[in-house]
DNA sequence: GTAGACTTTCAGAAGTTTCTGAACTTTCAG
DNA sequence: CTGAAAGTTCAGAAACTTCTGAAAGTCTAC
C-alpha cells in the first residue's frame, strides 16, 4: 500500500493534531487516510499504509466507528470489510459537533442542572450558583445556535458558502430568503 | 480551607472532564474553584482545598494564565499571588474558542493551504486536493461564523439571551437592528 | 462440519502525561 | 544586608494511555 506524498503529509498531520483533538495518533491517521482515499480501504490495507500493528487499525476503527466517521462497506465477490469516510464534509462535520455535544457538554449540562435545583445553603453557596447559572445559560445559548447551525441543509450551505463568511451577511441573506416569499425560514426543521 | 459540598461537586465535575476537554484534571478543578470562588484566592488556599501539591498549583496556575482564563491581582499588605477568574462568562467564551483555535484549527489550515499550492502529481493526488479543498473550504466558513459571534457584545449578547436561542430568532433580530436605523450591523467590529 | 480467511480481544510492553517533594530563586520587611 | 515567606523548577515516581503480538473468535465456501 502506497500513500502519495501529498496525503502522507495530510495523514502525518492528523497524527499529530490528534492528541489536541482528543483522539489517539493511530485513530486521527486512519481517519485521514480514508478521508482523501479515491476509495474504500480494508484493514489489512491501512495496516500496511501507516505501518502499525493490525489490532490497533482494528480498535481505530472501532473508535471511529463509535463516532460515526466512517462507513462498514463490503465488496461483491470479497469478504473483508472495507471503510470509507463519508463524502459530504457537512454531515461530517456536523457529526462531529452532535457526538462531542454528547461527550463534553450534555454531562456538564446535566451537573449545572441538578446543582441549581438546589436550595444555597450559605452565602457562598448563593454565589456559587450564581455563577453556575451564568455558565448554564451561556453554554445552553451556544449550544442552541449550534444546533440551529447544524440543521442548515447543504443547499443553504453552499449559498453562504458562495456568500463568504460574514454573520452580517448572515442576516441580510435572512431578509433575501423571506423577500423571495419563504417565510421566515433560512433553517430547514 | 473549606469549599462548600455545591462547590465541591462542581469542582470535582471539572476536574474529571478535564481530560475530554484536553486539560488535566488540576487545572480543571483550579479553574472550577476560582470560577466559583467570592473571592480571588492564592496559591496555599488552593492546595489546600484541592490537597494537591503546592508545586502542581503553581504549574496549573501558569497553564491557566497561559489560557489567559485568570487574573492575578494583589491584596494591600499581602505579598501573596491572589488569583480570580474573570467575572464575564462571554468574555471567557471568547478567550476560550480563540486560544483553542490557535491551536487546534490554524496548524490545520496552514497545512492545507500549503497543501492545495501544489500540482497534484497523480490522479489520486487531485483526488486527494479535491478532498483537503472542502475541508478547507469548511473549516474556513465555520471559524469566520465564530469569529463573528465572538465580535458580538456583550449587551447585544444579552439580547439575545432574552430571545432564546434559534437561528430563525437571530434572523429576524437582524431586522430588527436595521429597522431601527442601526444600519446593517448587529456585529460590533 | 471444517479449513482457512478475516476480525476481535486482551495481557503486558512501550510510551506519555501528571504529580510530588526537594532544591532553588525571588522578594521584601526589618 | 539578612532571613523568612512566597514562588518556581525539575528529576524521578506514579498513573494513565497507546500499541503490539499472540490467542481466541467468527464466518463462509466448499
């Protein structure tokens, strides 16, 4: 298996970034792999690709399963198991936010939650909450657009993509939405 | 040093999704305390309520400066450190998704952007580039999304609080702004 | 039903990160 | 100046994570 230097460097780099994004070297390669990859990959393939042992490819993959990142296909006539990663860079990504919303914020969510049911029982106690109630708000706020953000269809996508990256330009292309006769919808539910 | 039973809770909380959010489970809880602290407190308080060492502090009170997520300050006729965590949890956001960021997101971009300027030396290569583009393209148009947010203020912020969290929302607030002759700003620059 | 192709599991080795205690530096009141 | 209080650094111990090779498990074509 031969990696094309441009992707080598791409897969290196996934290894590296992977211990800042929370994911293990292996786990950040194999994902790069199959991302730029033309095609489904076997395990035995990506074994060979990145030179590690075949059990860790195995439990990569299990992670990156476990994530949704990549997809089980089988091939006529072969019974390996081959794996891509989804095509549509949206979806990815949108992937992504929900399953790390699920890791580290819905339980920290849940912890401001329960402790603001809770009747202060000093002073400082008082103001703990306070503060906790500040942070629930704001992590609920963002979360919130997230969401929001994440129901955008990939139509709606690729106009904001065409219309550059600015919020302002966000909300003018609110009033062109509802001016075109679509109500006052530029999410789709 | 005591910490109230709430605030213990919330402590040991942070402490334990420290690792999920890429800092270690002392820093976590440092932060915690401080978060929810009346006042600042210095370095002996927090060993104290940790029980930890007092060098392990004094190496988390430097990782969180470097996350620019506390403040020191001085007491009058106190040569010891005090340490706060800034009171405004907007600004904290905002600290937190630029230092994160830098670390995380650019390293990537500058890879692929460099990674783009080459001529693809196979098919598989220009497949590859095809790849690396939309990922560009993407990550791109969600830190552009960010950064704007970030611009946001904090009494515009507060607005939007008070409205709830849907993008639809956020939409019409963009009327809004405009119908009562802001011009076509809601984003402060 | 079984041989062999493919995949998973797991104990421990290797590698990495975190934490401590002791030594060191800095600061400032007297 | 001096010395005690405060803060930092760092080598190695402890804890944790990742990775491997060997063994076990599963599936399917014959």
């Amino acid at each position: 298996m031969d990696v094309s230097p441009l992707a080598q460097r791409f897969v290196s780099h996934f290894g590296e970034m992977g211990s800042r994004w929370g994911i293990n070297r292996t786990v950040g390669q194999i994902y790069a792999l199959l991302f730029v990859s033309p095609r489904p990959l076997n395990a035995d393939e990506i074994t060979a690709a990145l030179s590690v042992s075949r059990s860790n490819v195995s439990m990569g993959l299990k992670e990156l399963e476990s994530w949704r990142l990549v997809r089980l296909e089988h091939q006529p006539g072969d019974r390996r198991e081959y794996y891509r990663a989804p095509e549509d860079v949206w979806a990815i990504f949108r992937t992504l936010a929900e399953e790390r919303r699920k890791r580290e914020v819905d339980p920290t969510l849940t912890m401001l939650r329960d402790a603001l049911l809770e009747a202060p029982a000093s002073a400082d106690e008082a103001h703990a909450q306070r503060r906790m109630r500040e942070m629930h708000d704001l992590i609920e706020l963002v979360t919130g657009w997230f969401n929001d953000v994440q129901r955008l269809d990939a139509d709606t996508l690729k106009k904001l993509m065409r219309m550059g990256t600015r919020v302002q330009k966000v909300l003018e292309f609110g009033d062109k939405v509802r001016a075109l006769g679509g109500g006052a919808r530029a999410v789709k539910e």
